[in-house]
C-alpha cells in the first residue's frame, strides 16, 4: 500500500511539472540550464544520509549479535552488545528528531504518503 501511495505521489507531481510550462524540474536559461544551480548547495550523499543508512543496519547487526552471545551464555560479550545497540539507536534517534526539511514541490508531494 505504501509503494503505491508513493508511486501515485511521484506520478501526480510529474504531471503536475508535465503540465505547467514553468516546470521547477527543467533548468531554466536563467540558471544557467544547469540543475542544481551554481547557487545551491548540493548535499553530499556520504555524510548524513550513509550515516542515517548505517546506524539502522550496524544496530540490528548488534542487537543479533547479542542475542547470539545471549544464547551461547556469554553474558560480558551480550552486554557489550547491547550497549553498542542502545548507543547507535540514540544516535539515530537524535538525527532523526533534528527537524532537518527539504523544501520543494517535489519532496514535499512525495513525503506527504509517509505523514498520513
């Protein structure tokens, strides 16, 4: 259900853009018709966003590793674990609770399936 929410959200803001001569997606002569703008800073994909792809995955690799050491009845092993685990998920919990936003027609007509 979600996949198609978002799939209709991307489709109605592409005919949004389709049919308004003045798209915001088409780099405009004014610009350079160049996107992104020299203006705009672009985000680079190796920070924030690896780091916020990262810390889920090295904290469900952590929270089975403590589980295998719980199994295995190694108990010093189990608590390091879990307070590797409790340590990423504040870190991911801070950064997602930062109230970073992207503005735009776009972003926001896509994300608006994950609010509802």
């Amino acid at each position: 259900m979600a996949y198609f929410r978002f799939t209709r959200s991307f489709d109605n803001n592409r005919r949004r853009c389709d049919a308004s001569s003045d798209s915001s997606l088409a780099p405009m002569v004014e610009i350079g018709g160049i996107w992104p703008p020299k203006e705009i800073e672009v985000l680079d994909s190796w920070k924030i966003s690896f780091l916020n792809t990262l810390s889920p995955s090295l904290s469900g690799a952590a929270i089975t590793w403590a589980h295998h050491a719980i199994l295995a009845r190694k108990e010093k092993r189990a608590v390091y674990t879990l307070v590797a685990t409790i340590l990423l998920a504040l870190t991911w919990f801070g950064y997602s609770h930062l109230s970073l936003s992207i503005g735009g027609e776009v972003y926001e007509g896509t994300n608006q399936w994950i609010e509802e």
